[in-house]
C-alpha cells in the first residue's frame, strides 16, 4: 500500500529516475504538454479546456486528482476514464519501475498516466498538479504551456503561510520562454512572475442566473455552463484563454461549456427516496466555502441541511463561521 496524502514537500528526484527511463520521455513535443496549477479550480479549469478541445475534435488526456469513487478517474483519453484492465495492466506494467525507485502513491499514478498518454498518439496531454508546483511529480514533464489558477492558502503544512510562499511554489511549473495563462493575481505575488516567460491574463467574463441555470457573457459570445456558480464561469474564462492562445477560436465551441464531465463541484446527484435537491460539493478550504456560500445564496430553499466532513489538517472553525451565517 502507497501512502496517499505526503507529510513533508514532496521531491523530483525518484519520479525523474523512473520517467527517464522510458523511451518516450527523450521525444516529448513540449507544445503538447499543459500544466495546471493554482488552489482552488484546476480540476474544472482542465475539464472546461478537455471539453474544449474534445470540440475541436482534438485527441486529449487528461491527468487529475484525487478521484471520487475509482482511481481509474484520475486518468482520462477523449474524455472517458481508463478501464479497470487497463489500470491493471498499465500497473503491472510499470510495477518494476515504481518498486525500484520506491515511488509514493501520486508519484506511480504519474508514471502509469503518462506511459499510457505518450504512447497513445494524442494532441494535448493536460496534467492537474497534485500538491503545489515546483516538486510536484507532474513537474517533470517539460511543459511549454502553464495555467495558474486562483491562488489562496491550503495545505500550509507544505506550502507555507503566506500567499507569496505558496505562489512562489504555484510559479515552479513555468518553464523557460513558455506561455502561461493565469486567473487574476494577488498584487502583492506579480513581482514572482518569471521574465523569460510570457504571461497572459484570462480575458473577463461576467456570469448570469436565470431559471435555475449558469451562463457566461464573454467577448466570445454567451453561452450555458453544465456546473454551477460565478467560479466556474471564472475558471472557464482561464481555459477559453488558453484555448485561443492554443489557436482555436472559443466563438466556435462555445456548446462545450454545457458538457463539461466534473463530479463532486455543486453536483446534483438522485438518491431514492429525497423529495428535496441533494448535492455533492467537494470545498475543501476558506476560498472553496466562500464560493460554495455564493452559489448556495442564488437558490431559494425552506430548509438547508448541510452534511459536512472537514479534514483535521484544516481550518475547520473558519469554514463552520462561514457556514452557520447561512440563513
């Protein structure tokens, strides 16, 4: 059994050794390589943008975490999870390499993904970076394009506690003279911003609340969003982005945004036998909870039952002030 959640910073070294011995490693095109990093919205930004491309018609993979229900969610080609034989398969694979270089949990998922996205022919291969940037096991990829997304304190054990201690991490997945496209930034983290790379700003997007369902306003035109709230509006706005910088026109695939695959963000789910609305909604810090609070306030109800499960390396008693205020 591989240890899931590290305690310490986690490092490049052992999931190097083992990545630089496959053959494809030594042929990786950088301009099909996105990474993705931020603390809040990099599993809806990469699923926005696979959606995105699947439009376009493109062959993606797509590398997330953690999962729901299975790990084979964690890794994804043309939008549907690997298959339980193909995890089977893709681990015994690489079973030698993840025991000789004792590689962590997260580190031999990353090994399995990308033995299996570069040997399958694909145009873009989009890694969501597990834990903070600069020694995330993803980092090892040499990716030409790099997405920050909303920054904010989490895992402050590792990361630090102070958002220039964490956006100093975030920034470690930009690459010399690369493209990175960013959600709006703290002012007090711009000075971190690395010269040798160009830095593109999300283009503004407004959202909208009618009937019970989420539009955005963009310069691309409007168009309805399959997940709730402002923030996924937001992070749409960093994916539709990238997507013109990549070389598409957003205008053109704008019906994308309403088949975006993203469980568990303010997911309504039927379970037998509830005569009320019942959602899944995975917040897992302050920011997440201020957010969920904002979606919550755009709906009417009688009475509203929250069941919640906060970790212990959390800040649970500012994430319960927040909840109580509702009404």
């Amino acid at each position: 059994r591989l240890t899931i959640m590290p305690k310490t910073m986690p490092g490049l070294e052992k999931i190097r050794a083992a990545v630089i011995e496959k053959k494809w490693f030594h042929e990786l095109d950088s301009k099909k390589i996105i990474t993705v990093a931020g603390t809040n919205g990099k599993g809806t930004t990469c699923a926005v943008l696979e959606s995105l491309l699947l439009s376009a018609g493109q062959k993606v993979g797509l590398y997330t975490s953690p999962h729901l229900i299975q790990t084979t969610e964690r890794i994804r080609v043309h939008g549907k999870d690997i298959s339980e034989v193909q995890f089977v398969q893709l681990f015994l694979e690489n079973q030698n390499l993840i025991e000789k270089h004792q590689l962590s949990h997260f580190e031999a998922l990353t090994l399995m993904a990308s033995d299996h996205f570069f040997q399958s022919g694909l145009d873009y291969v989009i890694f969501e970076v597990g834990l903070g940037g600069t020694y995330d096991a993803t980092n090892i990829f040499p990716n030409y394009y790099s997405v920050i997304t909303k920054l904010g304190l989490d895992h402050q054990n590792i990361l630090g506690n102070t958002l220039i201690e964490v956006a100093q991490n975030k920034f470690g997945i930009v690459k010399t003279n690369s493209i990175v496209v960013h959600h709006q930034l703290p002012e007090d983290v711009q000075s971190l911003k690395k010269s040798d790379a160009t830095w593109i700003q999300a283009k503004t997007i407004s959202s909208r609340f009618e009937n019970n369902q989420w539009f955005l306003d963009s310069v691309w035109g409007a168009a309805e969003v399959s997940i709730p709230g402002e923030r996924t509006v937001e992070n749409a706005a960093t994916a539709l982005t990238l997507f013109e910088v990549l070389g598409f026109n957003p205008q053109n695939h704008l019906s994308a945004l309403n088949q975006i695959r993203w469980q568990g963000r303010m997911q309504k789910i039927n379970w037998p036998g509830f005569a009320c609305p019942l959602y899944l909604s995975g917040d897992h810090n302050i920011q997440g909870v201020e957010s969920l609070i904002q979606i919550l306030n755009h709906y009417d109800w009688n009475e509203l039952h929250l069941i919640v499960g906060i970790g212990q390396d959390k800040s649970c008693d500012e994430m319960f002030a927040l909840l109580l205020n509702l009404p």
